[in-house]
C-alpha cells in the first residue's frame, strides 16, 4: 500500500508494514515461476492479516516480570512498549519483547516488565493496544525469544477456480521450504535502506544523506516532494522548511547539512544512531538476498563447501561431502546457509564461497571491510537459505466483505510471510 502523507509513518524508515513491491530490477526471483499466481488483493483490512507470536517458552506463573499478552491493530511493536512503560510510569527500554510485529495488521505478541503491580494494568485505556493476559515469570523477554509466528492471511478478490493454483504454490513450498528472503519491510517504505547503508559502508557520505533527503520516488507527495525536489536543486534552507514537523530524521540530518554549510560527513553523524546500524544491517540484508537469488532454483540442494544450517538447534558445520550430507538435506534436517557479512562471518569455500565473493564484489565492497563504520560493529552470521513451511493450510471462506481464500501458516523467528504470500500471489496481490 502507498503511506498517505498525512500519516507520519511516511517519514520513518522502520515501521514493519504492507508495502507496495520494490521495481522488477529490485524483486527477487520466484522458487514457483514456472506456477502461476493467483493475484488478489492482502490487507483489504488489518483484520485480513493476522500474526500470532509463537513463545520460546510458557511464564513460569511466578517472578518479578509481568508478561503481559497483547493484541494490537494498525501500531507498531515499539509504539506499543512506549504505552506499556508510560503507563508504568517506566522507560521504554525497561519493557521487554521477543520481536517487531506488523502495524497493518491484527498481532498479538508478549512484552514484559518488571516490578510492576499488575493492578496498574487492570481497565487501563490503550488505545488499539489490548491486554489479553497478564502472567508473571523470572526473566525479561529479549529479542529471539519466540519459536516462530503463526499467520492468518485473507486473500480476497480471486475467483474460486484459482484456489488450485494457490494449493499447487503451497506444496512446493511445503516440500522445498521457502526462499528466506528479508521481506520488503526490512528496507523501508521506499525500499532504499539498503542504498544508504552502501553508500555508508564505501564512506560515501555524500551519497547516503541524497538519499535520506533528496532523489524523489513515486511515494513522495506534498511536503516531502517539495522538500526532497529542494535539496537535489541545492537549497539546503528551503528544503529544511517543506521536510513537514513529523519527518524528524530528514529535518535532522536536513539541518546539520544547513549548520555546516553542506558537509555530509556532519550532516551522517546527526543521523540516530539506532538508523545508522538500521541503514547498514539493511545492506547486508541486501546482499543476502542477492545470494539467495542466485541458489532459489536449488534451495533444497547442499553443496560441497556449503556451511549447513542445522534446523533442530541452529548451528552450523562444513560440508565435506555434498552427496552424504544431501538426504538429510532433502528430509529438512538441514539447509544451505547465505552470508550476513560481517568480520566474525565464517565464509564458504568451493561454488557457495565463488558466488557469495561475486555477490560482495559486484557491490564494490570486501569481506574486510565489514569490520566497523562509525563506531557500528558488524560481526555478520549465517542465514539458512530457505525456510521450513509448518502446519500450511488453505480454506475458503466468506465473511461481510465477501469471499476469500485463507492461507494458514507457521514460520520460524526471523522469516517473513511476505515471501510466502508472493509465491502465492506471484506479485499481484496488493
């Protein structure tokens, strides 16, 4: 979907939501191209896309930390931990969560506090933040702590005799798993995250701030069109005054570059740093793509001088020996890895170490210069390349808006259900 101007998430570069799809040079390519897709329409309505957090572990019943059960509805994970610690009176890093979920969205997911009366919780008004339940446990949730999330999506505006097709789609990706893409929402709502974190990666600060606050797309209106058209033109002052009030980042950054005279070396440290680390995590999520793109046809296929993903507990070996290791690939014991670069990355040898050289050569860029950007470590890690498909399940239905076709699914922490509803859909589905 396009942001309308009025609504401030306009200006934000981390707000997980619906997105309209990146341009064809930028979309990745399908596992199930030779299928076609069924088209449709996603997020008719928040209440069409439902995400069910799936808990690493129950609360214990006893302990310092509140865990308290949330639905939401068209907020973000971190709009939610700010009313949950103003009405504790505490501060939003004293909450705690497992993952961001979706603000377009119905989501329901567990945060926690400590030292809290869970009587401060009770008739509370939280706008579209609703408390399902309130336990207590021994630890602060922190990031990672969930299994996986469990989705509802409503598919609607196609016609019955596609649900075939969609069937057809989800045994693949059942059977092969499905190409562990970072979804659209990783780069932002004009999908250029990635850029800026390139830009700040070859030290090109220069680049990174035009695009922070210049070069136009297609989403930008009003404002932020005049104030962008403003800096690429080189009036700095007057593209100050168009960024609107709520465009914070940009008025920062924006400013700097007024106060310094056009000094983009200034203008990027005026840049937060939670964006700084945002824009080059961005980057290497980029570059995973990349090389995922390059193996999708063959996702369920090791490779000698493969690092090996272990499903049952995440950890990682080396490939010797291709064809021992491929039945336990093909019953998803384990997958093909890609690279997040990064210093302590460990890199593959043989064909999976050529193509993931070519993908950071092409970018311009080495391994050894994923060591550090302005005070940003970036240690890298493994990613399996693909990602298991659990308890699919596809039913037809209607409701007071019509008729739709439900696609249920699970997916492991850190997998997106983008990549599953645009094989589906195959880029129609909006």
């Amino acid at each position: 979907m396009v942001t309308p101007l009025s609504d401030p998430v306009a200006c934000r570069y981390t707000d997980a939501m619906d997105f309209s799809p990146l341009p064809d040079h930028r979309q990745p390519p399908f596992l199930t191209a030779d299928l076609p897709g069924v088209g449709g329409v996603i997020k008719a309505r928040p209440e069409d896309f439902v995400v069910e957090e799936i808990p690493l572990y129950e609360a214990a019943g006893d302990g310092t930390h509140l865990y308290l059960r949330i639905e939401k509805c068209g907020v973000t994970t971190t709009e939610a931990v700010q009313r949950i610690a103003r009405t504790a009176g505490r501060q939003p890093r004293d909450v705690g969560y497992a993952g961001l979920k979706d603000s377009e969205a119905v989501t329901r997911q567990t945060l926690s506090i400590e030292h809290v009366d869970p009587a401060v919780f009770e008739s509370v008004d939280l706008g579209r933040v609703r408390i399902l339940t309130i336990d207590r446990h021994r630890n602060k949730l922190k990031p990672g702590h969930l299994r996986g999330n469990r989705f509802e999506v409503k598919i609607r505006g196609i016609a019955p005799s596609r649900h075939s097709d969609a069937r057809r789609v989800v045994d693949i990706l059942t059977n092969r798993g499905v190409p562990n893409y970072f979804g659209p929402q990783r780069f932002g709502v004009r999908g250029d995250n990635w850029l800026i974190g390139r830009y700040a990666m070859l030290r090109d600060y220069a680049g990174a701030v035009s695009v922070i606050l210049g070069r136009p797309a297609p989403i930008d209106r009003g404002g932020i069109l005049i104030a962008r058209r403003a800096f690429d033109d080189g009036h700095l002052e007057e593209s100050l005054d168009a960024w609107p009030r709520e465009c914070r980042e940009q008025r920062r950054v924006c400013g700097a570059m007024v106060r310094s005279g056009g000094d983009p070396r200034k203008a990027w440290r005026a840049v937060d740093r939670t964006l700084r680390r945002l824009f080059l995590s961005a980057f290497q999520s980029h570059l995973f793509n990349q090389v995922v793109a390059t193996r999708v046809k063959e996702l369920d296929r090791i490779e000698t001088g493969d690092l090996a993903w272990k499903h049952a507990n995440g950890a990682c070996f080396v490939v010797n020996d291709a064809a021992r290791e491929q039945p336990r690939c093909a019953a998803f014991e384990i997958s093909p890895t890609g690279p997040i670069f990064g210093k302590r990355m460990t890199e593959t040898t043989g064909a999976p170490g050529e193509r993931e050289s070519r993908v950071l050569s092409e970018a311009g860029l080495t391994l050894s210069q994923f060591t550090n950007r302005d005070g940003i470590h970036m240690d890298g890690a493994r990613r399996p390349l693909r990602a298991p498909l659990q308890k699919p399940d596809l039913a037809s239905g209607s409701d007071e808006h019509g008729e739709f076709l439900q696609l249920t699914f699970s997916l492991p922490p850190g997998s997106y259900a983008t990549c599953v509803t645009r094989e589906v859909c195959k880029g129609e589905g909006r």
